[in-house]
C-alpha cells in the first residue's frame, strides 16, 4: 500500500514539473510582446487534485505490509535544460531546430506558439534535430525543446529555459557593405556611396546628427544617396544596411561601420569668363576661357540647334576643339568649372554660353609632295608645293619616331633644319594655314617625311648632285683624287669663283669635284667653249707674265695671277693676287697659280667651259680666300715655289 501511494506522489511530481517548466521559460533570446504562455490555470488544478487523491486513499496506504514498507525507491534524475538551442527558417513553411544533447536525455519534447497564440505540443524525438514542416512563413514560430528520460513507463520530462523563434521562409545571409564613403556634394548636402552586396534588393540608410542617436534616413535600391538636409556645423554619421526581400518580408543585413561628413564644401567656384567659340575647320569649332580658381577640370555641355544641352567633353586645360560640330546648325557651348572632393565631383556655375557654326570660308587641303632630304653634316632639308589659300606652313618634328612638336613657321614652301638628330631618323609633318576673325586655322597633314641629319659615308645624292661624304659624315667638297675626267668648267663669272664637274653613270655632269676661287672681269665673254690651248708661260697686256694658261677662247685664258717677270717669285701681290674673289681682270679668268696648274694638268684640249651670265653659285660653296703680305711676292699654292714657303715658316 506504501509502495502505491509513493508511485502516486511520484507521478504528481512529473506533472508538476512538466506544467512549471512550461511557465518558466526565459525570454534572452527576444523581446516580442507578441510571446504569451497559458500555463498558470494547470498549475492550480493539479494542486487541487493531489489534495483530494491524498485524502481518498488514506487507508489504502495504511493497509500496506511491512515488507513494502522497507523496499526503496531508484533515485530520480535531474535533468537540465538544452542549450545552443537555434532555429532557422530553411524554405516555404520550414524551420530547421537544433540543440545540444542534455545530459541523461532518453528524447525531447518540442512545444510550438505561432504568433500570438499559447505553446503547444508538436513533436517528440530522439535526435537532437528536428525540421518543423507546418511553420507559418507570415509569423514568427516560437519553440521550445523539454529533455525527458524514461521512468519505466513513464516520461519523466527536465525544464526549459529559453525558446527561439523563427518564420518558415528561406533565410538569406547578406554582408555588410563595404568601401563606404561620405562627402560634402553641396552646402548643406552630403552624398554616400558604397559597394553592391551580393544579393541584396536595397539599402537602409541611418543617420546621426553630432551626439544624437542612429535614426532611420532613406532607402534606396542603388548604392549612392544624397543627404540633402544635412548639418554645416555638426558631422553627419551615416550606417548603410543591406536587406533582400523574401516574400512580403523584408531582411535585414548587418552593419559593421560608419562613416561621418560635414555639409561644407572646401571651395566654392565661379563661372568661367571670357568663353569665346571660333570655326576652325571643316566641322571643327574651337572653345578657349579663362582659368576659374579653384578649379581641376571643365565639362563642357553643347546644345545644337533648337536641341537641349548635353555633356560633350572634360578636359584639364582652357580650351577644347569640338570636332563634331555642325556646320549648317549653330552649336551652343556651356563651360562648367569642377573639382572632386573626396570621391564626389563638385561642379559650379555657368553664367554664358557661345556659340558658332563649324564651317569656314576656305577649306585648306594637306601638303603634297612633301620631301626631306640629307642636305650635308646637321642639315635636312624639306619642301612641299603650295596650299592654295594657305598663309603660311607650320613645320613639326618627330625625332627617332618621338611625340611630334612644333619645330618652324614658314610663308615659303621650304626648310632648312640645321639642328637635327644626326643618329636618328627626323621625322616631318608640314600643315598648312590662313588666319580668320583673328585666329589661326590650321589645315591637315597625310603624311610625313623623314631623313638623318647626316650622310653615311660613301657617294650619295645631294640636291640633285651626285656628292661623297667623308667619314665624319661631312660632304667631301674636293674629289680630285676619287674621279677623273673627262670635266666640265662651269665658271660663276659674277661670283668670281669656278666649279669642275665630273660625270656621273649617266655621262652627265653630275659630280662637282672642287671649286676655285676666280677674279674675272667685266668683259669676261659668257657661254660655252672648249678649249683649244695650252701655255705654260705666256706675255699678258702691258708685258706681265702669267703660268699654267689655258685658253678659253681668242684673248681669254684660265692663267695664274700676274707676275712682273717670267720668274715665280715677282708676284704681283697688292695690285692683283690679294684681289682674288673680285672682278678684276681685263677678261681673262685668274687663278691661284695651284689651280691654274690643276687645270693646265688635267682638263684635256678640248674640254667644255660653260661661263654663265646669271648665276652667282653652285652646289658647292665659293672657297675662303687668305690675302698674303707684300713682301710674299710668291704664290703660296705654286709647287715650285714651296721650299720658300717652308725656308720662311709662312704657310
């Protein structure tokens, strides 16, 4: 009967304990109002019952024997409550339970409230996992897990300390933004931007204005916002949350920084002055203004025709060429000063705009027959036909294939360029150009040229003659000693100075082999001869003698300077060999006395002289000319005078 009577108390002791601990659940986890739990009613009516069942059965315990009386009971365990206890909504009407196994647990017991409703029983299990299929996905499921253990035939059931809650939909894990960025756009204005977070449908934007709190500001589906009441005195903080929608419900992600700005902005900008817009070519219209302070860049906004204004172009310096201007519709231009702070571009004002059509009166067509040619050591020359309408050419140079740059202005069709790159090649663009309302229109340029400052050594042509260059990369300008004849002697009679050609492989004079320097005279004949004689001494007007005569034609001869006897130390120095260079002769041609020789020992009988009435020069130069002292009465360039030249140590 005692036996009895102690397995009925113990019974009443579980349900107790299942009925408290389902009104003693710990609310850590949320702070819901929504949770309610009905247990309290349950409580009262089993203390009622264990009254009244004590009372009934009094004399039925009385009447046990005294052998069960001395039997004991198996200890009761202690269960705790599970821990780690979570709860995650994994799809459409499903939430995933789990827990940490209690200690002594035989299963659990899982209790559900769904909104605002009680906790009610919903499964049992074994395992320490538990997926609930029936979730609502509309409102929070509240659950709690009971540990028991087995009692014989009965559940003896441990306490719960905490619940979890979570709605039957997917959950969706989001980063918090990064790369987030605040700065002043305006006064009073303050612009955020950020990095996209994968998955995300928008962005929750809070502020904090000096020391106040986090508010809810904006939300926006971009990764940028505009702040347009901030505050000018205090920082503005800003926190960027990330959410996704699932359903009808919004997620929220987390944020795990802040950023903070003024509304000021650390320079204010004025409106460019000065705009001015010009035709400067066939569909080109250049723009040129004064530099704003303050300002890094310009953007420039055209409008063409009865059209609106749209952005065209950004540039860094005070000028831009709009080359896709229309030429039958006017083109209005807006320039804009800006500057970046931060990452966000300030723009100022725009008080004017200009405007033109890109069309002018005379389109000027690209250089032809442009030509760059070795003209000797650090020379290249360069011509081109004229441009008509053109003014004048501007000259570019390129060294070694480098950036083109402005080398020359020239009105002629030709250029010397005495400064170029003798290792590299020189490159050349010529463009020509006419001024209009006061600016300079400059024409297009096809193509280009090039040649190295200097000729390698060997023959090359020059200028339209065949020339040696020497070693030194210089134009060798006596090749007396690398050609022969047969010669033509071309006489410069108002230059006073002679050059013998050679021929090239074509049987043409080509190759001008030396120059010498000539005094000829006023009745100096002009022409062609061929010469029919040779004297090595012969009687001038007035008795002087002359050497190394080679006659031109009747009374006209190539001969040395004068001397007053036939004896090559009686030169007449002061009167006529110091005025070599100049006309001075009665008709005849007067030499050096080494060149009279030259001629007198290598042009045959015969050869060709050519004495021109017009031209003053030739493809090479007139030699200097070195006057001598009076008592050098000896030609300095006679062979057979040399030893009184070495004697006196003169030349």
């Amino acid at each position: 009967m005692k036996r009895w009577y102690k397995r009925l108390a113990a019974g009443l002791l579980t349900g107790a304990i299942l009925v408290s601990s389902l009104g003693a659940g710990a609310y850590a986890e949320s702070t819901d109002p929504t949770v309610t739990e009905n247990v309290e009613s349950t409580v009262e009516t089993d203390e009622e019952t264990e009254s009244i069942d004590e009372t009934e059965s009094e004399t039925e315990i009385q009447t046990e024997t005294e052998t069960e009386e001395e039997t004991e009971e198996p200890e009761q365990k202690e269960l705790k409550a599970v821990t780690n206890l979570k709860a995650v909504g994994v799809e459409e009407n499903t939430v995933k339970l789990d827990w940490d196994a209690a200690e002594g647990a035989d299963g659990y017991l899982i209790y559900r409230q769904i909104g605002k409703t009680s906790f009610e029983y919903l499964a049992e299990t074994e395992e320490t996992t538990y997926t609930d299929s029936s979730a609502s996905a509309e409102e929070y499921n509240y659950y709690r897990v009971y540990p028991y253990y087995m009692d014989g035939e009965t559940k003896v059931t441990g306490p719960s300390d905490t619940y979890v809650y979570a709605k039957g939909i997917a959950q969706v894990t989001l980063a918090p933004v990064g790369n987030l960025k605040a700065a002043a756009c305006a006064q009073g204005q303050i612009r955020l931007k950020w990095d996209e977070v994968e998955g995300a449908d928008g962005y929750l934007i809070y502020r904090q204005i000096g020391n106040g709190k986090f508010e809810y500001r904006y939300m926006v589906s971009r990764t940028e916002y505009t702040d347009k009441t901030a505050s000018e005195t205090e920082y503005n903080f800003y926190r960027v949350y990330p959410y996704v929608m699932v359903g009808e419900n919004r997620v929220v992600g987390p944020s795990d920084t802040y950023v903070y700005a003024t509304a000021v902005l650390p320079r204010t900008l004025t409106a460019v002055t000065n705009l001015k817009a010009a035709a400067v070519g066939k569909g080109s219209v250049n723009l040129k203004w004064d530099a704003v302070e303050g300002a890094d860049n310009y953007l420039i906004y055209r409008q063409i025709g009865d059209g609106s204004f749209e952005y065209l172009y950004m540039v860094s310096k005070t000028e831009y060429t709009d080359k896709t201007a229309s030429e039958d519709e006017y083109n209005y231009y807006r320039v804009y000063p800006t500057y970046v702070n931060n990452f966000v571009r300030i723009t100022g004002p725009s008080d004017a705009y200009v405007y033109a059509k890109g069309s002018l009166p005379v389109y000027l067509e690209a250089v032809k027959n442009l030509s760059a040619n070795t003209a000797g050591k650090s020379h290249v020359y360069i011509r081109w036909d004229a441009v008509e309408g053109a003014e004048g050419y501007l000259i570019y140079r390129s060294i070694g294939g480098g950036k083109f740059e402005y080398l020359y202005m020239k009105t002629t069709t030709d250029y010397s360029d005495l400064h170029p790159s003798e290792d590299e090649y020189n490159y050349y663009r010529v463009y020509p150009y006419y001024t209009y309302e006061g600016r300079r229109i400059v024409g297009p340029s096809d193509t280009y040229v090039y040649a190295k400052g200097r000729f390698d050594q060997g023959w090359h042509w020059i200028g339209g003659y065949k020339r040696y260059v020497k070693e030194d990369g210089e134009i060798d300008n006596d090749v007396s000693r690398l050609v022969s004849g047969p010669y033509l002697i071309k006489v410069y009679k108002w230059g006073n100075y002679l050059i013998v050609f050679a021929k090239d492989e074509n049987g043409e004079y080509k190759v001008p082999v030396k120059a010498m320097i000539t005094s000829c005279g006023e009745n100096t004949p002009t022409g062609t001869y061929y010469s029919p004689n040779k004297f090595r001494w012969l009687t001038m007007v007035g008795g002087s003698k002359a050497q190394w005569c080679t006659q031109i034609s009747g009374d006209y001869l190539f001969h040395s300077v004068p001397y007053r006897i036939e004896d090559p130390t009686t030169l007449y120095v002061d009167s006529m060999y110091n005025y070599l260079g100049t006309t001075q002769s009665l008709g005849c041609i007067r030499l050096q006395a080494g060149e009279a020789k030259w001629i007198y020992d290598n042009c045959e009988l015969g050869t060709e002289i050519y004495i021109t009435p017009y031209e003053d020069s030739g493809p090479i130069p007139k030699p200097d000319f070195q006057p001598i002292p009076s008592w050098h009465t000896w030609d300095p360039t006679d062979p057979t005078t040399r030893y009184l030249c070495e004697e006196n140590g003169c030349h």
